[in-house]
C-alpha cells in the first residue's frame, strides 16, 4: 500500500491501526467478532508505545462516534429499504435491526479508533523509525 494512503486518519481508522505509527494493531485480537476479546487492547503501541489509555474512562467518549456511526448506517438503510419496499414497517424493522446488531463489533472498535485519532495525530518520523 503507498506510504500517503498510509499516512490517512482514514487508515489508522480502517485498519485500527496505532494512530501515531499506523503500525501497531490498536485491538490485541484483530477479528472484531471474537466478542470476548471485542474491546481488549494493549495499553501502549506495541511498535511506537504511544499510550492507547490516555485517561481513566477515555474510551466513553467513543460512545458518542458509536452513536453517530449507527445513525448513519440507520440512515443509509433506511433509504435503501424505502427504495424497495416504501414504507413498509417490517422490512425496516429486519433490515435495521439485523444489519446494525450485525455491524456492532466493527461499528465498536471504529468508534474507538476515530476517537483515539482525535487526540493523537500521525508522525510519519516515528512510522519511519519503527522497524516493521
Ligand atoms: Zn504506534
């Protein structure tokens, strides 16, 4: 992948990359649907060892992008269904409901990533110096 597509917030949150580097994994197991492991992170970048747990309770702002990501996905679904069936209840209700109970692991570690790459900014020299 080219160095400037790395060097994009987007990748850092796509991937769940480390926000400084984009090179450490932000989540300890990568698939997001191991739900035991959903939310589990190092504490630090395990290549720039930026800290992932900035504060006590850091991650309960990612609430928020959680929240706006599911709107826009509800919103986005909504249309799509009102496009094939108009307003008939039922298929909104299972389109919905299936598509966000089904997205919530991604839905989870993406809100933390955009909210961890609010506050940490990328350093292409740091991405550089780390060998990997
Ligand atoms: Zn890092």
């Amino acid at each position: 992948m080219s160095s400037i597509l790395k060097s994009l917030k987007l990748y850092s949150i796509f991937f769940c990359k480390c926000p400084r580097c984009h090179k450490g994994d932000l989540f300890t197991v990568k698939n997001p649907y191991k739900l035991k492991t959903l939310d589990v992170m190092p504490k630090r970048c395990p290549v720039c060892n930026a800290d992932f747990v900035r504060e006590a309770g850091f991650y309960y702002g990612a609430m928020m992008m959680s929240h706006a990501l599911t709107t826009i996905i509800a919103v986005i679904v909504h249309f799509t269904v009102f496009y094939f069936w108009g307003w008939e209840i039922a298929p909104h209700l299972i389109f919905l409901l299936s598509i966000i109970i089904g997205l919530f692991p991604v839905n989870f570690r993406i809100a933390r990533a955009i909210w961890i790459n609010l506050f940490v900014s990328y350093d292409p020299k740091i991405s550089k110096d780390a060998n990997h």
